[in-house]
C-alpha cells in the first residue's frame, strides 16, 4: 500500500469519524453546570433557567443551574475560566461581561480569548424608561424637568451603563444623580417604588409598557426600540455611544468543536422557538431572539473588549 | 383582579397544584402533602435535643429543590415544607426544654425556667400541653396579623421611607439586634462588626474583589449558607461536644421523675393563662413585624412582662416564676411562637429576614427562582396577574392549613415525642455536624465551602465561649449587603450628599434611635439586679 493510499484511506476514515461524531449527536459526558451571572428570579436568570429545562425535557441533557453573581459578570467569567472545557460546564452572561467589564477591570486578569462563545440569545431592548404617572411623554419632559430644577435619579446596572447615563446627560446639558443597583428587575423596582425617576431596562419593561405603567423614553440602542419606535435614539440625543449587546451563553477556552456547535445549536434552536417557555419571553421581552454564533460572535466579543477604552475615556472627562 | 381574586387563586394554587395521588376520588396536592410532611419533620426536629427547625431547612433545601427543580412550579411545595417545619419546630422546641433543660433554640431558653420545674414536680405533660397551646394560641394571632398586615405595611414602608430611610432603619435593626440579643450592647456590637466584616470580603461595586489577598478562594465572598449553618450550628455541635466531655469527667445520673397528679389542661387553666397568652402573643407580633429583629427578644420581653403581672396578681399558695409556674411557660411560648407569622411581614415586604427560619424561606426563594421577596410582591395590579403576589397568598394558605394541623394532631405527636430522651448527644451530634457539611457541599459544590463552614464554626465556638451571641452575627451577615448597598444608593440619589443620614427627619429619627437603644441597654446593664 502506497502513502498516497494509506493517506487517503486516513483522511476518509477520520471524515467518517467526524460525520459520525456529528450524527451520532454529541452528548455532554456528564451533568452540565450551568453558571448563571444574574440574580436569581430576574429576566435573564429566568431565561438561563428556562433555556436548561427545555434543553433537558428536549434532549435528556442534565443540568446543574448556579448562580455566580456579581462584579458585572466577572465572577462568573473567572469561575468559568477553569473549569473543564468538554461541555460541562457552561455560563450565561452579557456580551458587556466580556468587554467593557473585562477591560475595566485588568487586574482580574481575565480576556475573551480565554472563553468559547457559544451563541447569544437575544439582543437587549435597551430602553431609558420612567413611570407613565411621572408625566413625561419625551425626553424632552426629562430635560425640562432637570432644568426646572428637579433633581433626577437615574437607575443603571453596570458600569458601562453608568458611563452612559453620564455622557446623556452631559450631551443635553443637564446632571443625573446616577444610582447603581444590582440588575435591571432591581431598576424596575426602584422606578415602581419611587426610589428613582428614570433608569436603563433592557426589555424587562415590556410587559409593564405595554400596559401603559412605564414609558420607553429613548432608546439607548444603535437603533429604534421595537415596542417604541418613536423614541429617540441615543445618536439622536447627542451620544455617540450606545449600550448595544446581548445575552450570551461561553464556555470555557479550547471546547471541542463538536461540543461547541452542539451546545450552541440546541440553544439558539430553543431561544428561537417562540412555542417553548424560553423562546416566549423572548420574544415578549426582546421582540425575539437574537443568535449569533461560531466565528462571529468571537469576533464580536473581541471587538467590544478592545473598543471599551475609548468610552472610558470619554466618560472620564 | 381584586384582592379577593388574588386570595381564591391562592388558596387554589395550593390545593390544586400538581397532583400527588388521590384520596378517594380528591385530588391531592404536592404542596399539600410536603406541608404535612414539613410539619411533622418539624415537630421531630424541634423535639430533638440540639436540633432546631433551622437545621431540618438547612439540610431539607437542597434535598427539595433537586427533587422539585426551579420552576415556579416548586415554590409552593419547597416552601410549604419549609413552612411545615417552621410551625413544627416552633411547637416542638419547647420539648426538650421542658423535659431535659436543654433549649433547642436560644428563643426556648426561657421555657425552661418554668417548664423544666414542673416537670421535676411531675408535672411534664401538663406542660408540654400548656406550651403546646401557648404557642399555637400565639402563632394562629401572628398570622392573622400577617395576612390582614404584610400588604398596607409593605405599601404604607414603601411610600413613606425613602433611600436614606432605609438605610437608617437598617443601622437600627442592626443596633437593636446587638444591644438586645447578645447580652451586653457591647459584645452584640462586636458580633455584628464580625458579621459585617465577613460579609464584606469579596463584595462591593468595585471590580476589584476587596479583602480577598488575591486568593480566588475570596473573591467570591463567603456562600451565605456556610456563614449561617457555621456560626449557628457546627459551633453549637463544638459547644455541646465540649459540654459533654466536661459531663464526662464529672458525670452525674438523672433519676427519672414519676408524674403525679392532674395531668389535663383544664378550662379553668386556660382561663388563668389566657391574659399571659394574648400579653405575649400582641408582643411577639409587634416585634417579629420589625424588620430583622428576632424572637428570642420576644420570649424574654413576654417572660419578663408575665413576671411583672404575675407577680402583682399571684395569692399566697402559687407557685412563684421560675419555679415551676404554668404561666411563664405559657408567657414565653406564646411570645415565641407568635413571632413566626409576623416575621413574613419583613420578609416578605422588605426582604428582610428577623430570624433563621425566615432566612431560608428568601433562600428557598432566591435559588429555586420566580419570587422576590420584596415591595414587589404586594402589588395588586388590576388587569394582569401579579404571580408573585398569587403564592403570597398561597404561603398564607400553607401556614393556615399548618396551624390547623398544629391544633389537631400537633400536641399528641408533640407529647409522644417523650422518647427521644434515650438518644445519646454523643451519637446526635456527629450525625448533626456531617449532615450540616452534606448540606453545604451539595448546595455550593466546591470544598472550600466546607473549610469556609468549619471556620465559622471556630468563630462562633469561640464567640459561644466568651459568651457573645452568634445571632448579631448572623443578622448582620444577612442584612450587611443590603446596608452597603442602599447606603451607597442613598448617597448617589441624594447627589452625592454625606449627611444623607441626618438631613431626613425620618432618617434622623432612626439613627438617634439606633444610638439610644445602644446607650439605654448599656445603662440597664450596669444596673445591679
């Protein structure tokens, strides 16, 4: 047998091999832990849990949901770091996470290159939202009303988001009082309660504008809000910076192409289908799913991480 | 959707549930049978000397939660249970107390002033009986509080305190925790700094995880659950080692006590012990609906004001307060117990926990997903369903259908609970100590939440030595996040304002008060007597 036959039968052989890892449907070789950077019962968690029970009732896949909460995703990311990267052992997160938070925080020691994207979910509905009792109809209302004299509390989740607020109000001319709370439910209480006058949701107030209680007032998006097409946009009111992203589901660096193409296939599939429980509230909460995948996303995470300091800089100022 | 739909949902969600089996052609729910179930561990568990409800949640937590999952689905039964054993527990913690000395909880303490007493005149069942409908007496009148309260105080707490406010009232609970609980003001103090201190470490806005040494082990902060079950139990299960190795060198025999007379709680009797009763039970449930104060002030604030009546109105021939007098083991359980239901108006309104067992109702909550114990939850919105809202009332249900149980068949399981006498402490409590740390690995699956558990322990053990109470710690573990994060909500709202907690009146109001309660109680003490 010659090198070219012997070559060619191997190259058949592992072929074969691939085909059938793929057809054979990669199974995860244990429980999938399954770290969550959100709060228990808000939103995003609940979608994290929901997209877990669908995938387990759909492909009898096991897993262990945990909540890694804290420094705008950081924990999780650094507790997912180490870990095994065969497929056991996942995260869900935001594409901030594994930008803006990473760059800000050197010291961490933490890179998206140091985990496997798998696919986002959904795409923020990034509203600026306040009370419909308050009054307000645009942000107009709001800059009228901070020049009148009031002083505003604006609600935001993450650092970034802060830097956001900041820029707005610095391009309109007016200051903010910027209240950091833990996760976008906490914004929602704060504004329901009182506690603040306007803050960032990012389509946890769907339900809640829909039933006219709150106003979507901008959108601190690159684009119009879906539910409120009319509210201006943050390019509109003077920033040239927005609070894209998405919901994202990574693992661990280095994770097996079949399992990652598995993983991140069952879970964009069920994101996507409107009929399951996870696929519904995404729908409801952010106008459908959003899924990106494979090179794309690692792209789209290394350019949030590399693109963060120039906001820093901004807001710096 | 009015308030009287939100009830019937309630009360529906918690008999409709998923169905278990069926009872002659009803239907039976899961919430349902875990809320029996719940009760009678409760009653064991409470009944058992050194075991306390808080320890059967502990463990019982992450058994339900992989047996229910984290649907909405499972609130109701996870927390039914939980409910279950709380209600049990409260009842049958005075068992120990009144037969071997030995309080199961700090709040039981005083029972056995009274009840360890009468049971040496041979008298134990009379006051497992009285004790039993003490405290059922005072949980049934904290509920109804709680159900017909919780919604217009969460509402009216809302309106009315603002971010400053809020903070103060934190700094309050804490000062009052520490002046009232841990002996000396001075020694609470120290218990809730320790507590602050470990709660602390890892957390915070910062990026940077603060007081970690830059160990990964740190950065995470301390797992709520190794802090509570390692300063609650394995330092009592250190405590009580010690204690039995000292019986040990000086070992001493208890001759058993033949019962003598009477034994039946008669009308009369109910009579005599009612004003103690509805004394106590209106104190246990002003107190238990503060917010993170718990109820071993209100036993020992019911013992103290039964003492005072008694002893105005009490003729020649009675038996004195601390001697064996029915009245101040009715004074004390009913206060107690009575804290257990207004205790939810807190957690539920406010998330703030008073006690342990409340603490693993928001922990139930926080891990299995879909209820927020907070100011959300009472909202009545008129034209969608608030689903929250829907298993508060389904919670209320579940205690109803425990107090229930508690007057029918929980003083005849509570007294038939005599028997747990003839287990060894020297076998209880290694079983008590290796089923604390099964609970912490399965709920944090990483060992160093073991180390984390033991090390508290330690601390706690030493805290117990040199008689500091580990409940400010606690408290001030719980509520220490809480407190920085309004705090720095406050300062930002206010526009960056550093007196944020003076220029309020409210809030004034409440750091006065926190300074007070610290300097009265100081005085108190010093008071000879």
């Amino acid at each position: 047998m010659n090198r070219f036959v012997t070559a060619a039968l191997a190259a058949v052989f592992s072929g074969m091999m691939a085909v059938s890892a793929i057809a054979a449907d990669w199974t995860p070789p244990g429980p999938i832990k399954l770290m969550i950077a959100f709060r228990a019962g808000g939103g995003a968690d609940t979608q994290a849990r929901l997209i877990a029970e669908a995938l387990a009732s759909k492909l009898g896949w096991k897993f262990i949901p945990e909540q890694v909460t804290g420094k705008g995703g950081l924990n999780m990311a650094a507790a997912l770091k180490d870990q095994p990267n065969d497929g056991t052992a996942i995260g869900m997160g935001v594409t901030e996470t594994f930008g803006y938070n990473m760059a800000a925080a050197p010291n961490a020691g933490l890179k998206p290159s140091d985990f496997t994207g798998l696919t986002t979910t959904a795409g923020f509905q990034m509203g600026v939202v306040s009370l419909a009792s308050k009054g307000w109809n645009s942000f107009d209302d709001v800059v009228a009303a901070a020049k009148g004299g009031e002083q505003l509390r604006f609600g935001v989740m993450s650092p970034r988001l802060a830097d956001l607020a900041y820029l707005l109000g610095k391009a309109q001319g007016i200051d903010f009082n910027i209240v950091s709370v833990k996760g976008g439910k906490a914004v929602m209480d704060g504004v329901n309660a009182g506690d603040l006058d306007l803050g960032f949701m990012a389509g946890i107030q769907a339900k809640g504008v829909a039933a006219g209680d709150l106003v979507n007032l901008a959108s601190a998006l690159s684009t119009p809000l879906t539910q409120t097409p009319d509210a201006p946009t943050f390019a509109d009111l003077g920033v040239e910076y927005d609070s894209d992203g998405y919901f994202v589901f990574v693992g661990p660096a280095g994770m097996p192409a079949d399992a990652r193409d598995a993983l991140a296939s069952a879970i964009a599939e069920v994101a996507a289908d409107e009929a399951s429980k996870a696929g519904g509230i995404i729908k409801k909460a952010f106008g459908g799913a959003a899924t990106i995948t494979g090179d794309e996303l690692t792209a789209l995470l290394e350019a949030g991480y590399s693109s963060a300091g120039q906001l820093m800089e901004v807001a710096s100022q | 959707m009015d308030t009287l739909d939100y009830i019937v949902l309630g009360i529906a969600a918690v008999f409709q549930g998923p169905e278990l089996f069926s009872l002659f052609g009803l239907p039976v729910s899961v919430t349902l049978v875990m809320i029996v179930f719940g009760f009678l561990s409760g009653i064991v568990v409470g009944a058992t000397p050194g075991l306390a409800g808080p320890v059967a949640m502990a463990i019982a937590l992450p058994i339900l939660i992989s047996t229910f999952g984290y649907t909405p689905d499972a609130l109701l039964p996870v927390m039914g249970f939980l409910i279950g054993v709380m209600k049990g527990a409260t009842v049958g913690g005075a068992v120990p107390a009144i037969l071997f000395n030995t309080p199961g909880t700090p709040d039981a303490f005083m029972t056995t002033l009274d009840g360890y007493p009468m049971t040496r005149k041979g008298q134990a069942r009379k006051a497992l009986r009285v004790a039993h409908f003490s405290s059922v007496s005072g949980d049934t009148f904290s509920d109804v509080v709680l159900i017909v309260c919780a919604p217009f105080l969460a509402l009216l707490v809302e309106g009315y305190l603002d971010l400053p406010e809020k903070t103060a009232l934190l700094i309050l609970s804490l000062s009052f925790i520490a002046a009232v609980i841990g002996g000396s003001p001075a020694k609470g103090l120290i218990s809730v700094g320790l507590g602050l201190l470990a709660v602390f470490i890892g957390t915070g806005e910062d990026f940077y995880p603060r007081l970690s040494f830059g160990t990964e082990e740190l950065s995470r902060g301390f797992p709520i659950a190794t802090a509570i079950l390692g300063i609650l139990i394995v330092s009592a299960v250190f405590k009580e080692l010690e204690e039995l190795w000292r019986e040990k060198r000086a070992s001493g025999v208890i001759a058993p006590v033949a019962e003598t007379g009477d034994q039946r709680l008669r009308f009369a009797d109910i009579r005599a012990l009612f004003p103690y009763i509805a004394r106590s039970s209106v104190i246990g449930t002003a107190i238990g609906a503060l917010p993170g104060i718990g109820s071993t002030l209100a036993a020992t604030l019911g013992y103290t004001v039964g003492r005072s009546r008694y002893e105005k109105t009490k003729t020649d021939g009675d038996t004195e307060f601390g001697k064996g007098a029915p009245e101040g083991v009715a004074a004390t359980e009913a206060a107690n117990s009575s804290v257990s239901g207004a205790n939810l108006i807190p957690v539920l309104s406010l998330g703030i926990p008073g006690n342990a067992a409340a603490v693993f109702l928001i922990l139930a909550a926080e891990s299995i997903g879909g209820f927020n114990p907070g100011p959300s939850v009472f909202r009545f919105t008129s034209d969608t369903v608030n689903p929250e809202l829907v298993i508060a009332f389904g919670l209320f249900t579940s205690m109803f259908i425990a107090n229930a149980l508690n007057w029918t068949v929980g003083g005849l399981f509570m007294r038939s609970m005599g028997v747990m006498i003839r287990v060894p402490k020297q076998i209880l409590l290694p079983i008590v100590l290796l089923l604390t740390l099964t609970a912490i690995y399965v709920q944090e699956t990483r060992m160093v939440a073991i180390w984390f558990t033991l090390g508290f322990g330690v601390v706690g053990y030493f805290m117990r030595s040199v008689g500091i109470s580990p409940l400010p710690f606690v408290i001030a573990f719980i509520l220490g996040g809480k407190l920085e994060e309004t705090a720095r909500q406050a300062f930002a709202a206010t526009g960056g304002d550093p007196f944020f907690l003076f220029n309020h009146p409210i809030a004034l109001v409440f750091m006065v008060l926190s300074a007070a309660v610290i300097v009265f109680t100081t005085r108190k003490s010093r008071e000879p007597g």
